[in-house]
C-alpha cells in the first residue's frame, strides 16, 4: 500500500512538548505560602500590580551593590558622570528612545555579577513562577533611569507589557508577560513613580492613547521594594518633578512561546550557567531550541532536561562556550 502523508509525518506531540517545556518540579503554590507572599498574589490579580516590601525583598547591601552596579554601566555608556541627587544626561548613549530627562539601559545581565544574583531572587522568583509555572523566560533587564523633567507628558506613557495579539484581545486566564521594577531610589509622586491604572489588567485590551490617564494612581514605594505587576495592566510613570535620580531594574518576564526582547538564550556562558542553579537556565531559555539553521531544532537534546529537571544535561550545556 502506498505510504500516505499521514504516514510519514509522525512525530510525538507530547514529546516534543515536554521537550520545549522543561518545567522545574517545584511546588510553586507552597513556594508563595512559605515565602507569605500570598496577599501580594491576591493584589495583583485584584488590582493588577502591587508593592512587596523591602524586607520582603533582599537586605539594603544587596540593593546598593545594584544600585552601584547600575551606576557604573550608566557611566560607561553615557560618558557622563552620575550621583543619586543630581539630574544626569544620556550624554553619547544612543539607545531608544531618546527622550529629555530620562533613558533606559538595555542588556544588563552580564555587566555585573549583582544581575545574575538577582534573577535568582527568591520573592522574584516566586512571584514569577505562580504566574508563568515554570514556563517564564528572561526577556529583558534593564533600568529606567529618570531625573527631574523625565516623563511621558499628559498620557502618562500608558501601556500594556503584554504584547498585542491580531484579535487587539489580550489573555484573561493567564499572563502571556509579567514585570516587575526593583526600586534603587525612593518612589513617589514627586519622584516621578511608576503609575498603574488599577483593574485595567481585566480589560484585556491595550488603552487608546490617553486613555486611563484621569485614573492612574503614582505608586509610592520606598527603595528596596519590588513592584510586580501583571502585563496586562494599565501603567505609564507620573512626571519626575525634583532633582536627583529615579533608578529600577526591571526584570521582564514573558512566557517561553513567545519572542524575547532581548538576546540571551544562546550567549550566556556555560560558566555562568554552571555556577547558577538550574531554575537560572530556564529562566535563560539555555535550552530553548527556536532560531535553528540547517540542522533543524535537535529537540532530543532538550529531551534529557524534560525528564530531569534538576540537572542541566550536557547536551544543552555544550551549546553554550
Ligand atoms: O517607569 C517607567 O517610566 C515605565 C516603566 C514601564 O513601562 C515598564 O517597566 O514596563
Ligand atoms: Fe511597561
């Protein structure tokens, strides 16, 4: 009998799933419970982000080891000269967008090891892996670095994280993106703080231009505190109207089967992925097999990680120099 299409093209679904889903075996719900970041749950998904306090978070040392670390690639790539209480400028760095009175800095996980620390972060973590299940990827880190004047005029810059899909409808039951902005320096409505639009996540849909700005509410959140949000939400940031800098790093989660902003999936080292625990790896996507070339997307060699996750297997570490 003639052999059909049918025929030829079997491949195991699940298998390949598994494969691409390398999923911890953690017990994320105990992991929230031990860590009493429950109610901090139950504000996201009521209002769409929240503040979790510094104590929550990490102790003042660690905070200012990124602060400094931030600093310091501000100055490198600005050739400016940067002090908390005195505005700043973007000097020679051409990043996107350009705009007066503050910039953004991109790619920050391997300017200092404080970064990789970080994405280990316990609250973080926890936060994330609720959400994402395990299935959460690195998209970006950076830091919004704002002074007096930054901001986005009478819109308030007001958006949603998640990326749009044709249908304009954004997800309900889970979250395609989370986000979260450690706060380096003090946040208020002076300071130019991040500002939300409470419940605009249930929406599911981004604002029109403008839209929410009469409902926005700045946050006010001392430095040290993480302000998770969910990416549906409305948020944008209130102008910054005192001296001095208003400093993040913010760690953009998106869920593996999309596209991540930022390039780390293949150019994080097998140093740095032998020195972190494994959860750091799949937070990396050092397995994620998207942007094959001729040899096609080698799934078996992601196979070993799917039947143990706790361990990253050689053939998925030698994919990394
Ligand atoms: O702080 C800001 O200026 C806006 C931050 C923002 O939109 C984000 O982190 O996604
Ligand atoms: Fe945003």
């Amino acid at each position: 009998m003639a052999q059909t299409k049918d025929d030829l093209i079997q491949f195991d679904a699940a298998a390949e799933d598994n494969a691409l889903s390398p999923k911890g075996h953690d017990d994320y719900d105990a992991k929230v419970a031990e860590l009493g970041l429950g109610e901090y749950i139950e504000e996201v998904d009521e209002r769409g982000f929240v503040v979790i306090p510094p104590e929550k978070v990490g102790p003042p040392e660690f905070i200012e080891r990124v602060r400094s670390a931030v600093l310091r690639v501000a100055e490198e790539r600005t050739g400016e000269k940067f002090a908390l209480d005195k505005n700043a400028s973007s000097g020679k760095y051409r990043s996107e967008p350009q705009m007066s009175g503050q910039f953004i800095l991109y790619y920050l996980l391997f300017e200092d090891r404080v970064f990789e620390e970080w994405l280990s972060n316990e609250t973080m973590l926890a936060m994330v892996n609720h959400y994402m299940r395990g299935e959460g990827q690195l998209s970006s880190l950076t830091s919004f670095v704002k002074w007096n004047g930054g901001g986005y005029g009478d819109t308030l810059g007001l958006h949603s994280d998640t990326p749009r899909p044709c249908s304009g409808v954004l997800p309900a039951q889970c979250n395609d993106v989370v986000n979260s902005a450690l706060c380096l320096t003090d946040y208020s409505e002076e300071n130019g703080a991040i500002a939300f639009v409470p419940g605009s996540h249930k929406l599911c849909r981004h604002p029109q231009r403008g839209e929410g700005a009469d409902k926005a509410v700045a946050v006010e959140a001392p430095a040290g505190s993480l302000i998770f949000f969910n990416g549906n939400v409305w948020h944008g940031a209130v102008p910054k109207k005192t001296d001095g800098l208003r400093l993040t790093l913010t760690s953009y989660i998106c869920h593996q089967r999309l596209k991540t902003q930022e390039q780390y999936q293949r150019h994080v080292s097998r140093e740095m992925l032998e020195r972190n625990p494994p959860a750091f790896a799949r937070l990396l996507g050092a397995a994620d097999p998207m942007g094959w070339t001729s040899l096609g997307p080698q799934f078996s060699r992601f196979a070993a990680w799917a039947k143990d996750p706790e361990t990253v297997p050689d053939s998925v570490l030698e994919l990394h120099t």
